[in-house]
C-alpha cells in the first residue's frame, strides 16, 4: 500500500493568500464598480529591463541554428553568469566569492526549500517569526518537526520578531543547528546590520551550526554601511550560505532564475564530527535533481549586470523604493508605527487592533488590499504588510483613500 508522507498531515494549511482572494471577490462581487488596489502579494507589476530582453530574444535566436543551438547547460549554472555574479555582487564589494560557489537556479523559493534535505532530520531549525512561510513549511515536510499546538510546530526554535527587537531576531538560549536569516526582510522590511550579522556569525561558528541566509531583497538596500551579503563578515564563509534572486530585483517573477552562494570552506558535520564540504553536497544534489536553467533566461540574466543593466535595474528598485517611502510617510502621519520600507519594498504597520479586521476595514472602505501579518507568524498578529509593488499612481490613490478613512 502507498503511504503518504505523515509530516505533510502537520501544515497547516495556508489559508492566508486563499482567504484573502475569497475575502477581495466577495467584496468585488457586492461592489462591482469598486476599483480594488492590490497592495497584498509580494510580485513585481514592472516589466523587465529592456537589456534582458534584448539578450532573452537573441539568446532564443541562438536555439534556432545548429551552430549556435545549445542543449543541457551545466546543472550549476553557465560559467558567464556565474562569473559576472562573482565579481559584481561580491567581489566588488570585497566578499571573496569565486564563481564556482554560485549556483544558478530557477528560483530561490526551491533552494531555500531544497537546502535543508542536506542535512540530517534531527538538526534543530531556527526560525525567525513572523517570516516567510517557505522556511519552516519544508522543515515540517522533511519531519523536522513535531505536531502543531497553539500555533507552534514542537521542535522549532522561533526567533520572535518584535517592535522591542526591532524585527531583528535575537540569538536563541539554547544551540541549534540550521539558522534562517532573511534580510531585508519579508514582511517587516528590516535589515540586519553589520553588528546583527556579526553576532550570529560567532554564534553560528561557536555551535558549528550553519545560516541559511536569504537575500532576496539585497539590491533595495541603500544605505551604504548596511552589508548586502553575509559574506561580507568575516568568518561568515565556513558557515553561511546565501540566497539571492533576480524575482524581485529585476522583474524576474515570472522568468525565473536565482543563485546560490555554498562557499568551499562551508562546512557539516557527519555523526563522528568530521567535516564535509556543504558545497559538495549541494552539487550532488543539484546535479541528480536539477538540470539547470535555459540559456536564454541565463542570458537575460547575464544581461542584468551590464552597465546599462545595472542602471536599468537600479531604476526598478528606485521606482518601488519611491513607492514604499510615500506609503510609509502615509501611514505614519495617520499615526502608526511602522517598520520596513526604506532599503526594502514591504512595510510593515502596527494596526493597534486584530489584523483581519484592519484588512477588512481597508478593503470595505479603501478598496485596498493588504496581506494580514498573522498570515507570517504568531508574532505578526496585529500587523500588516504593505507592498510597494505597484504603479505609482495606484500607490498614491490607495494612500489617498486610507486616509481618508483612517
Ligand atoms: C520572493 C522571495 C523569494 C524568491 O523567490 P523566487 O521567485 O523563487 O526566486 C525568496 N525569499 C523571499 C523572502 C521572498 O520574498
């Protein structure tokens, strides 16, 4: 008889993103003239920079003849992309990264997801909370946790999130083994300083522990003395691993492609203490499982870190960090604290009441809609996201409409 997997019986299910999309039709159904502004799910609504498209349509012209066709590329990635990541987002900002430590995918959600398979089921996660569901979902699957109780999977170390902790997560009381870190962050919006990512480091070498360290946000950060990779500390390489993603930095939601960062000094431990090369792992991994990402996306990738690419991108960002500032500076003169929004496109609003009833009030008054904060955790009840992932002039009219009604 086939068994499912039990641990899967654990998840809750995410009726977050369900029960918000039931909630805005309901509302749209009773109200059809109403003009719904989404301001809810974390995807891009800019097109791609015209560099990558350019370099997506003549990569595609390249399928087309014998000469230049190209079959399966390696698992790990095209040594042209690989090589630009290299030098642009660490080496030119002093992170010793060689290309042969970055892996390209087709998504950083997967690699964040895949990671944790490498290592052994009875690794103690930590988890920071409110965070992306990603982290803690794939740990339930593999059976590194208990049942759920009182909105607690038993066996996760949370790392609580909290306006006395700025939203950056403190070092647990007890070791564990597997850390995620997200910064920027997704929902609050904040960043890990240099101070931050210093103590975890040492506390992560001091417990031969590993960080997953997800940076999807990287390329909002402005502030200059704020580190955009984790391998810019010292001591970060024998236990960091690093997630970026061209989803959100360059409009690649929908195109996929992402990289890993496993440096050759990064290391796990097998039951006798010996050390063995995380890198390695990962290859063998990806190499059985994965057969790489197609050569256009690559290419349109590639295309991302050309000097008119760099500027094309920088424009995005701008343009959604722009937006962020006139919800924050919004919603702050309404009154609430807020988190979030300057080197990152989510905000993050202490609502001062229950969260579904704010996000009901917004969307029955405003026609806005926004994504619920207990959706991300225990510690998000009572906040709300709000993503800068929108036309200027929609961000405006919503911000307009709140006030109003606030
Ligand atoms: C969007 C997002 C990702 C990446 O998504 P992909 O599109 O799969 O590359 C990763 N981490 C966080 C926190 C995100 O919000």
């Amino acid at each position: 008889m086939i068994r499912a997997n039990k641990h899967f019986k654990k998840l809750q299910s995410s009726y977050l993103f369900y029960n918000i999309a039931m909630r805005v039709n309901a509302f749209q159904k009773a109200n059809p003239t109403a003009k719904i502004i989404r301001l809810g799910i974390g995807d891009v609504t800019q097109p791609l920079p015209p560099v990558c498209i350019e370099a997506f349509h003549k990569a595609a012209d390249e399928q087309s003849a014998p000469e230049t066709f190209r079959g399966y590329g390696p698992s790990e990635g095209y040594a042209f992309l690989r090589e630009v990541v290299a030098g642009i987002d660490f080496r030119s900002r002093g992170a010793n990264i060689d290309p042969d430590e970055i892996f390209i995918s087709d998504g950083s959600k997967c690699d964040c997801g895949n990671f944790q398979e490498l290592f052994s089921t009875d690794s103690i996660a930590a988890i920071p909370d409110p965070v992306y569901p990603v982290y803690l979902d794939t740990n339930v699957m593999a059976g590194r946790t208990g049942v759920y109780k009182e909105g607690r999977y038993e066996g996760v170390v949370y790392l609580p999130c909290t306006a006395e902790n700025r939203f950056i997560p403190s070092l647990p009381d007890q070791t564990v083994d597997l850390i995620y870190l997200c910064s920027p962050n997704n929902p609050t919006g904040s960043v890990m300083d240099r101070e931050n990512l210093n103590r975890w480091v040492s506390f992560a070498r001091e417990s031969q522990a590993l960080i997953l360290f997800d940076a999807a946000y990287a390329d909002f950060i402005r502030e200059d003395d704020l580190p955009r990779s984790i391998f810019e500390i010292e001591g970060a390489q024998e236990v960091a691993v690093e997630f970026r993603s061209f989803s959100k930095m360059a409009g690649f939601t929908g195109t996929r492609c992402a990289y890993t960062v496993v440096p050759k000094a990064c290391m796990a431990y097998d039951e006798n203490g010996d050390a063995i090369s995380v890198r390695d792992l990962w290859m063998r991994r990806q190499t059985t499982k994965f057969n790489g990402v197609s050569y256009p996306v690559q290419r349109a990738a590639e295309a991302a870190f050309s000097e008119r690419g760099r500027d094309q991108v920088r424009g995005l960002t701008d343009y959604y960090l722009e937006n962020a500032k006139i919800v924050r500076m919004a919603m702050a003169e309404l009154g609430f604290e807020t988190a979030g929004g300057v080197n990152s496109p989510y905000i993050w609003i202490n609502t001062g009441q229950d969260d579904w009833s704010f996000f009901d009030r917004l969307l029955q008054k405003a026609s806005v809609v926004t994504t619920p904060g207990s959706g991300f955790g225990n510690n998000g009840v009572g906040f709300i996201r709000i993503s800068a992932f929108n036309s200027r002039e929609n961000v405006i009219t919503a911000m307009e409409r709140i006030s109003q009604i606030a």
